[in-house]
C-alpha cells in the first residue's frame, strides 16, 4: 500500500498537470473551449483519453490521474460559473 500512494499521487497530480496544458490549447479554439467546458465531453473526451495514453495499461493509475484532471476541469469552471451566478443576482 505503501508503495501505491506515492503513484496514485503522481497520477493524480499528472492530471491536473494535463488538464493546464489541454486548457491552454482549448484557449486558443473557442469551438473547442466550448465543448471543454461541458462535462460530459471533458471527461469522456479529453480526461479518459488523455489519461489512457498517459496510463494505457494501469487502469487505477488512469483512475487518478482522470480524478485528478476532473478536479482542475471543476475548479476552473465551476468558479467561472459560480462568478456568472453571483453577477446575475446582482441584476
């Protein structure tokens, strides 16, 4: 168990670190950045094959590492979303 953890870390961690580097991409495309900001499509279009490149034959490692992403996809979003709600209130 010992010895997972610091890998489960690691992966975790790399998702986050692909989720930066999608975004930025997706930044530059607003099509793209349109379907990245959506859910569905960010996990099962961009999370889930981007980790299973990364992980192509570790399937807990790939768990995490899309864990990991997700968590950055809803920080960033769910704060942006969160900053239309409260200006729309003020309303």
């Amino acid at each position: 168990m010992q010895q997972l953890l610091p890998q489960a870390r690691e992966a975790w961690e790399k998702g986050q670190y692909l989720f930066q580097e999608a975004l930025e991409r997706a930044k530059s495309d607003h099509e793209n950045m349109e379907y990245f900001s959506m859910i569905d499509f960010a996990v099962d279009c961009y999370a889930e094959v981007t980790a299973s490149r990364v992980y192509p034959d570790q399937p807990a490692l790939r768990n995490w590492a899309i864990n990991g992403y997700m968590l950055s996809w809803r920080e960033y979003f769910l704060k942006e979303q969160e900053g239309e709600d409260s200006t729309e209130v003020g309303l």
